[in-house]
C-alpha cells in the first residue's frame, strides 16, 4: 500500500449540503478498490487564477488515503464517471500526514 493525496475539485453548482454526500461516495469508490481514506480535509469554494471551460471558481475537498499502486487505474476510471467532479489530482504523499521525519544527524 502506497499513501496518496488527491485533490478535487467540483463544479461551482456543488451545494454546502451535498458535501457529505460527495465525500462518502468518493470514500466508497475508494473503498471498492481495496483503499482506505485516512483524513478528508473540506477546503472550501475557491476563485479561480482564469476561467477554466467558462467556469469562474470550484469547491475544493483533499482525500488523503491509502491504495494499492496497481488500483490506481482503476480509482481513476470510477472517478472519470462521476459528474460532480470538475479535476482531480491525484500525487504520491511519500510522507503521510502526521508522520514527522528524522532530525537531521549532525
């Protein structure tokens, strides 16, 4: 299992009250796949730097979460699927949240 940090954004239609509703269906997608989401981190509605396909600004939510490498294609074909989702990012986290590394030696 590898940690990865992905990084959504929903259309701007994407109401306050259909957060939690979002967020368990993404956690399920993950879940089907053999993940574990480990912390999801609401990020608000954000303007964006230009329009992007004539939209003004996006909802932005992170999943941090656990995967199988060989999943990944398949997490990203289910989320291909999902309407509500504008992009999504999706980075390796070679260094999960809460996790501090080493001092340096001196």
């Amino acid at each position: 299992m590898k940690s990865y940090e992905a990084l959504f954004i929903l259309a701007e239609t994407v109401r306050e009250d259909q957060m939690d509703a979002f967020n368990e269906r993404i956690r399920t997608e993950i879940n089907k796949v053999g993940g574990t989401v480990r912390q999801i981190v609401p990020m608000g509605r954000r303007p964006f730097a230009i329009p992007l396909k004539k939209r003004e600004s996006g909802v932005y939510v992170r999943f941090d979460f656990d995967l199988d490498p060989v999943q990944m294609a398949a997490l990203q074909e289910r989320l291909k699927m999902n309407e509500d989702i504008f992009r999504v990012q999706i980075i390796r986290d070679d260094q999960p949240t809460g996790v501090k590394s080493p001092a340096p030696s001196a």
